[in-house]
C-alpha cells in the first residue's frame, strides 16, 4: 500500500513538472493532472489538499534535486554504481537546470500567482 502511494505521488508530481514545463506555472491543475491519471479528481486531493500544497511539493523536490546535483561524492557513487561515467551532463549543467527549476517554482510562489 505504501508504494502504491509513493508511486502514485511521484506519478502527480511528474505530470505537474510536464504541465508547467508546457504551459507555464499559471496553469497548474490538480483535475487536469487526476484526468491524465484516469483518476477522478476528488482522488487526487487524498494525495495533495490544494494547488498549493502540490507547489510547495514541487519546491521541495527541485530542492533536494538540487541538492543531490551539487554533491560531487554522492553523484560519483551514483555515476559509478549505474555505469554512467561518461555521457552524463556535467556538474554545472545539472545544476543550472535543477537552480533554474527551483528559483523559476519559487518566482511563482513568492508573486503570488498560486
């Protein structure tokens, strides 16, 4: 049951990067994430009660992405346990991309466009 719901959370959260990754911040949908989940939307809130709940979600999670990226042993692990010591973007990259996912999450929190 519990992964089930890991699963499932990690599921909304991916759909909620691709639907602002699509159509910006503003248009983040809590139905329209349950309705590409086949879910009906009153399901959807037993894993997040609000937009903004859901958001600060996100945030958190661009965080410890952001997190992981800028730490160059545990990265190295990682790299070394999965074969992936070469053709993996590099430290800076990773990180611009995860800081520019966290600052441009925390733009729209902090403007007040939840």
């Amino acid at each position: 049951r519990e992964r089930a719901r890991a699963a499932t959370t990690a599921e909304i959260l991916r759909l909620a990067r691709e639907q602002m990754a699509a159509e910006g911040p503003a248009a983040l949908s809590l139905r329209a994430i349950a309705r590409e989940m086949g879910m009906v939307s009153s399901a959807i809130y037993r894993y997040y009660a609000s937009r903004d709940e859901l958001l600060t979600a996100l945030i958190i999670d661009s965080y410890e992405r952001l997190g992981a990226a800028s730490d160059p042993d545990r990265l190295a692990g990682v790299r070394r346990r999965a074969g992936l010591l070469a053709g993996v973007p590099s430290r800076r990259s990773r990180l611009s991309i995860s800081a520019s996912s966290a600052f441009a999450l925390f733009g729209v929190i902090s403007s007040g466009r939840t």
